[in-house]
C-alpha cells in the first residue's frame, strides 16, 4: 500500500516537477511569477491530442509535437506580453500574465468547449506489471523514465552549452550579463522556449495519465507547479525537480492516509509548513540584503 | 431611499451600482495590504469567504441581527488575517504571494468540507440585506477613514515599508508591527465585503471564492495604479463593468477581458491614476483656465 502509493506518487510528482521547472527559470532570470505557465502546459495536451487524432502518431511523437509548438508559442507570449512590460514595476508583468491566462484558458474553451476530452486508447498500449504487492503500468514507467531524461538533459543543457552558461548568468545579474555582450533579449527568450517545452511534455502525459484533457486543467496545476517550485526555493533548477517530486508523494500520501477530500489543501498546507522553517526553500540560498 | 431607487431606477443598474460598492471596499482592503504596504497577497478572497461564512451562519442558524453580523464577519476575518499574518509576513514578496494563495485555497476546501458551511452545496436563505444605502454609506465611510489614515503618520509609515523596507526601518518605523496592522485591516475590509457580498446573494457556496477572485480584486488594485485610493476606486468601477458592458460579445467575454488587461499593462505600466499626482491635476487644470480666460477676453 505505502509502496503502491509511493510509485503513484513519483508519477504524479514528476509530472508537476516538469512544469514548476518552467517556473523556476523563468523566475530566475526576470523575477516574474508565469501565471500563463499553466495554461501552456493546458495547449500542450491538447495539441498532442489534436497530432493524436489527426494524424494518429504514438505518444512519444505526441510529445516532441506538443513540446515544439509550446515552444514558439512561450516565446510568442514573451514577446507579446512581457517583453514590453520589462522595465516597468513587477505587478505590471504579474497582471499581463494574468490577463495572458485568462485570455489563452477562455481560447480553448471557445474553441473545443469547456468538458474534458480523452486520449484514444491507441496512444499507447498499456500494460500492468505486477512486483510483489505493486502494481505498475508502463504508462507509469513511460512518464518517469521521460521525465527523468527530460530533466538530465536540462541540467547538463544548464550545466555544459554555452546557451546554459548564458541563462546562469542572467540570473545572478542581467545587467553584468548584458555588459559581457550576452545577448540577454535571446538567453530569455530561449528561457521560455525551454520552460514551455517541458510544460508541454507534462501536459501530454498528464492528459494520457489521467485519460482527460480540459481547458481549465491549467490552474490548478500551475499552482501546484508554482507551490512545488517555492518548495524547493524559487529560481533553484534542482530545488523545482526535488519541489514537485516531493509535493506530488506527500500529496499522494496524504490522500491515502488522511483525506481525500482535503486533496487540494494538502499541497499548500504542506508548503506553508515548510515555508515558516525555512523560508527560502529547501534548497534555495537565503540572501542577505546588501544596502 | 430604497424604495424611491427601486422606483426611478432599473433594477439591473441598481444591483451593478451595489456590486460595484462592495467590490470597493474589497479593493480597498487589498489597496492597503499589497498597493500601499507593498506586500503581495494573492488570497484576498479567502478572507472575503471568512466573512461571508460567517456572517451567513450567524444569521441563518442562530438569527443574529446583521448588523452584528457584519462587525462579526469583520473581526473573525481580521483576526484570521492576523494570526495567519504573524509568521508569513516574515516571508518577501513572491512567496509571501504563495503563502496567500495556499491559504486561500485551504480556506476554500476547509469550508468544502465544513457540515455548517453546507460543503459544497453551500448556504442559501441568507437575509437579503445588502441594499444601495449600506453599501454606500459604509464605502464613504471607509473611503474616508482610508484617506485620513494614509495622510497620517502610521499612513505614510506603511508607504515607506513599500518604498525601501529597509530604510523604513532604519528610520525607527517598527516593520513587522505596521505590516501586521496593515494585514489586519485589509482583512477586516475583506471581511465586511464579503459579509455584504453573502447578504447581497443570499446564497453562497466555495466556488465564490476562488483564485479567480482573488486575482480579479489584485487587477483591480493594480490596474487603477497601487496605493491610490481613487485609482482603486476607478480600477474596481472599471472591472466591475467591464463584463457587462462586454456582454455583448458573449462567450468572448473573458478573451476581451484578458486581452484587455495586457494592453492596458502595456500602455499604463503604473495602472491608470498610478503616476498622476493630485497637485499636478490642479496646475493643469488652472493653468488650462488661465489660458481659457484669456482667449476669451
């Protein structure tokens, strides 16, 4: 049972550490909370769904789709809504992302309505594998070996290209960055590229995971991606990955154990406790305030 | 007076007008918490809920006359707000805006699962009280207590922690008390709006509440230009009739309303009344009839 739900929970969690990765770099380099990020990751499902059903692809095919067309569509709304507002006081760009969400969730709705669709079963053929007391579909061994390629390939993209070495250094400080002849208009636009395609990537196996897709899926989890990504403390690549991979156990946990029907408050409370001990995250740094 | 209203004006205005009140004093408590302090709360609806809820459940189940139950929905609310606010306002900005949200969120699935909060199906049969003359008698006696106390010293302590939380304290202003004492009020605020809200309604249910509601007051404090209590005034007025003026777009309703708040961030980075400075509006004015008294002349 604990095991069962522990292997649930990695799933789950996972899936959430893929989109609160998009919040955290973004965070990290223009210090903006991405509220459109989970709207995003709403597209991506449903434009793996539409390669699905047009064109029959399998879910692997379905996923580099959905990651290449969320891509050009963060840097369409970069450039369109934030870019502009990149001067100007941070609750400016907060309320354009607001109104980014609102307008992209209400988009979708006009175009597919508001209930929720299925993946056709010939996405992937799902197998149950039974170890012990556990059980386990490949559909879940699929999403954790994805997830985990997806996130190696991250860190060393951070860690070993010249592009990863740009991105870390808008993030310590923007100006020095564009003093040292880093194109920084570029390293973000890039930012939101890489972000969106992971959004993307969750979204797609999130709507085959749970056999549904909606326009409304996006909010609830990108707050849960976001509480994942100040869990692990906000602008820190492997703080969101430990962030949503353990807010997605305990969630699943404390649905096993306490209460189902507090599900939603489990995550938040579980982030608020954590945020009174150490209030920069688990693994972001504290910084003391230079004057 | 109400029955004279009901008499020369539609009905359909007159609720607009009274919406537009509450969501004033709404407003007004988050102008206070995140425009003026400069603290980012992002759960003002769940404070909004407290309110409703417990203004409701005093009235229906023990018949408590409502204008205690509209102080009690104030305190309950304030007093939530300050015993949350002691640790979390120890946090900076964005995850100060987490710890709103999260709280928010629990508030709403507490009362979902609350047997004397009628779980999801709500309460209903909440006295209709709510009316033109309420509202807008306590909308200008708030605008005015507001006004006197961002012109007084604890008034312009609250703007320095906003400035530079640093220099404020340096410059012997107690930061934790005056960030605890703003939270306190905005969620008093918060409380009586949503205690008029239930009474304006008379049936309630968590799916109010939710984070769509608490962004829609933050758009409203930001979009008039923060900290300015006209420009929250213009910003609530604005969004409040946005939507029914945008009624005839139907279902692209919300694509206009979202479309809108980036263009309007875009050209108004500081929200509308942000930048603009009330002497600066009296020069304007008399030098334009200077000019005006001359041509004429």
């Amino acid at each position: 049972m604990f095991l069962q739900q522990l292997i649930n929970g990695l799933t789950l969690g996972s899936t959430y550490a893929l989109i609160a990765l998009g919040y955290t770099m973004v965070y990290g380099i223009v210090q903006l909370i991405n509220f459109a990020h989970g709207e995003i990751y709403m597209f991506g499902a449903f434009f793996g769904l539409l390669l699905v059903l047009t064109f029959d692809v399998d879910i692997f095919l379905a996923i580099a789709g959905a990651m290449v067309f969320c891509m050009l569509m963060g840097v369409l709304v970069e450039r369109i809504a934030y870019r502009p507002l990149r001067g100007s006081s941070r609750l400016s760009a907060l309320i354009s992302a607001i109104g980014v969400s609102i307008f992209l969730s209400t988009f979708m709705v006009l175009l597919r309505g508001p209930n929720s669709t299925s993946y056709p079963s010939s996405v992937m053929a799902i197998k149950t594998y039974h170890i012990g007391s556990i059980e386990l579909s490949s559909l879940q061994i699929m999403i954790l070996v994805t997830a985990a390629v997806l996130m190696i390939g991250l860190e060393l993209m951070v860690k070993r290209t010249r592009m990863g070495k740009a991105m870390r250094a808008c993030s310590q400080d923007l100006d020095a960055a564009r003093l040292m002849g880093i194109n920084v208009d570029r390293t973000i636009s890039f930012t939101f590229a890489l972000g969106s395609a992971l959004a993307a990537a969750g979204g797609v196996m999130v709507g085959v995971y749970y056999n549904a897709v909606q326009p409304y899926m996006g909010t609830m989890a990108g707050l849960k991606a976001f509480a994942a990504a100040v869990l692990g403390g906000i602008g820190s690549i492997p703080g969101a990955m430990l962030g949503g991979i353990l807010l997605g156990v305990l969630e699943n946990l404390g649905i096993a154990y306490l209460a189902s029907s507090y599900k939603d408050a489990i995550a938040f409370g579980i982030l608020i406790l954590v945020l009174l001990i150490r209030p920069q995250g688990l693994l972001g740094k504290a910084t003391t305030k230079k004057v | 007076m109400e029955s004279l209203l009901q008499q020369y004006v539609d009905l359909y205005y007159l609720q607009i007008v009274i919406l537009i009140g509450i969501n004033i004093i709404l407003a007004l408590g988050l102008n206070i918490i995140t425009g003026v302090t400069g603290q980012l709360s992002m759960g003002h609806a769940g404070f909004m809920s407290i309110g409703a809820y417990t203004s409701a459940i005093l009235a229906t189940q023990f018949g408590v006359p409502f204008p205690v139950c509209l102080l009690a929905a104030g305190l309950m609310a304030a007093f939530m707000g300050v015993v949350i606010g002691i640790p979390i306002l120890r946090l900076e900005g964005d995850y100060l805006a987490m710890v709103t949200i999260g709280f928010a969120e629990i508030v709403r699935v507490v009362f979902l699962n609350l047997e004397i909060a009628g779980r999801g199906m709500g309460l209903s049969g909440i006295p209709a009280e709510t009316n033109f003359s309420i509202v807008w008698g306590l909308v200008i006696i708030i605008v005015l207590l507001n006004t006197g106390l961002l012109k007084s010293r604890p008034g312009r302590a609250l703007y320095s922690i906003r400035e530079d939380e640093i220099a404020a304290e340096a410059s012997g202003v107690n930061t934790t008390l005056y960030k605890v004492i703003a939270f306190g009020m905005g969620t008093f605020l918060a409380g009586i709006g949503g205690s008029l809200y239930a009474h304006y309604l008379t049936y309630i249910n968590p799916g109010n509440f939710g984070f769509m509601r608490s962004v829609e007051l933050l758009n409203m404090v930001v979009l008039g230009g923060m900290g300015s209590i006209p420009g929250t005034i213009v910003g609530t007025i604005i969004l409040t009739i946005a939507p029914e003026v945008l009624r005839f777009v139907q279902e692209y309703r919300l694509l206009f309303y979202g479309a809108l708040l980036v263009i309007l961030m875009i050209f108004r980075p500081n929200g509308l009344l942000g930048d603009v400075r009330w002497h600066d509006v009296k020069r304007y004015w008399s030098r334009w009839r200077k000019t005006w008294i001359k041509k004429g002349s």
